[in-house]
C-alpha cells in the first residue's frame, strides 16, 4: 500500500489507524510526504520560536514529528517526494506562500508525478490512497496531491519511462461521509470539553456526499497507535482523551474507523451496510 500525503500529520489524522491496522498484518505500507508542512501554525508557546523559521526550523521540527508518527503507525518506509524539502508547503489558498517558487502548489503536474510514478515502479503498491479533487477541504497542496497521484498512478503503467511498468490495481481517495460528521458533531454538542464545539460540519470539512463513499476500514483496534501518533505531531495538534483540536482549538474526534472512495479499479463484489471494507478485496 501506498499513501499519498500533503504535509506531516495528514497521515496520523486522516489514515492513521488505517495504516496501523494494514502494517501489523504484515502488509508493506509506504507513506510518501510532498512537503515538510513550513507553513503550518504552530500551537504550543514554547514551540512559538519555530513559526518564524519558516524557511528551515518548522519544517525540520515537522519532519521529526513525522518520524515519531510513522514508528507510532508500524510504518517502516517514508519518503519526502522529490527528496526532503524538494517541494515546500504552499499555505492555505490565496495566500501569497502560494507564488513561493517552490512551493508544491507551483509544481509542473507531470514533473511531481514523473518522481511519484518512479517511486510506485519501485515499491509495486497493489492500492494506492490520497486525496480527492478538492483535496478533502481546499488546501491547495492536498489538491495537487491529488493531481500528481491521479496522474503517476496512470504514468507508472506507461511504457514510455524507463524501467519495468506497474499497473496498481486500486486507487483510493480519502472520504469523510457527511452523515458520519454529521453524528460526530451532534456528539461534541451535547458533551462540551475544554475545546470548542462545532457549529457545523463545515467547522470540520465540507465532507463527502454519502453516495460516492465506498469502503469503510475499521481500525478499532489500533485507535491507540493513532492517537500516539497523533500526539506526535505536537506543533499541530493538542490531543485530550478521545478527542483534538488543530490550531483553531475546535474539538474533533479522534476516529478509528475511516472511510474512503474507489477512483480507480474493481468494483467492491463483497460489502457490509453498503461498504467495501478492505482496500485490497
């Protein structure tokens, strides 16, 4: 298995305990990073001196909570694409880090998939996970992993590059069901913590509409190794028990069981309540 990820962290929040359940039973997973999250806002005073080094400290400081994460998650083998810190975060859309020359979001499409597709021919995925055309919320990096995975899951079964083609056989978006943040938001209503409540889903993500979410993967088991790596990620994310906040301090909950949409491949022949419910079936 292979995922795709725009910043460190993404992997922990939204795939975390997909990845630790894939990883204890044995299976290769492969965490590939397109930035070191430079532009992420830094969430703990004593830490604070890290947000003005934005052109190296915080996207060292990321990359080693990134490496804590991955040993968290059982997840041997992570790459930075294009090498560490070849691709710089781009900030949220608009902003003027969006024109930083270096900046993922001002990668060449077929550039950034030509390294990704050479990683896939390497590592041979049979699925391969990553964001939606919307990128989940409307980062503009999340957005352009999508566009780089799309186009080197197509680019590394051309014959055209050098080496052996790979043909993955599944491409998977990451998906987050309306109707189930619907429920989590109804949940942090009615119980109030140190964090503050929803007001809405949008406070979370826009979500997915329910009819295009094919597979659900349930992790229970291993929502102790995501929280850990979640925890990880200090700068970015303040954990209390079953729930955490990002740097807008609104309370989410910390979910073991994480859906996704099939882009690419075979239809599900098996479900459960309408559900896929493994991304190698």
């Amino acid at each position: 298995m292979l995922l795709v990820h725009a910043h460190p962290d993404d992997e922990s929040i939204v795939t975390g305990a997909t990845m630790a359940a894939y990883a204890a039973q044995g299976v290769e997973v492969t965490l590939v990073t397109c930035t070191l999250g430079e532009e992420g806002e830094v969430i703990p005073a004593d830490l604070a001196h890290l947000a003005a080094d934005r052109e190296g400290g915080l996207g060292e400081y990321r990359a080693g909570e990134l490496a804590k994460a991955c040993v968290a998650l059982g997840v041997r083998d992570h790459r930075f694409l294009g090498g560490r810190g070849h691709y710089r975060d781009s900030g949220m859309m608009g902003a003027d880090t969006n024109d930083h020359p270096a900046s993922f979001w001002r990668a060449d499409v077929e550039e950034a998939a030509h390294r990704l597709a050479a990683i896939i021919r390497e590592v041979r995925p049979d699925v391969v996970v990553s964001y939606d055309e919307n990128g989940g919320y409307g980062h503009p990096d999340h957005i352009q992993a999508h566009r780089v995975t799309k186009r080197a899951f197509s680019k590394a079964a051309e014959r055209t590059l050098p080496g052996p083609p790979w043909q993955t056989r599944k491409l998977y978006a990451i998906a987050h069901p309306r109707s189930v943040l619907e429920k989590s938001v109804a949940r942090l209503q009615g119980e109030p913590g140190s964090f503050t409540p929803p007001s809405s889903i949008e406070d979370i993500a826009p979500g997915t509409s329910d009819e295009l979410v094919t597979t659900r993967v349930d992790g229970s088991r291993y929502w102790a190794a995501k929280a850990l790596a979640m925890r990880a990620h200090s700068t970015q994310i303040t954990v209390e028990g079953e729930r955490f906040a990002l740097s807008n301090d609104i309370a989410q909950e910390i979910s073991a069981t994480e859906y996704f949409t099939l882009l690419r491949g075979p239809a599900p022949r098996r479900v459960t309540d309408g559900y896929e419910t493994d991304l190698f079936a």
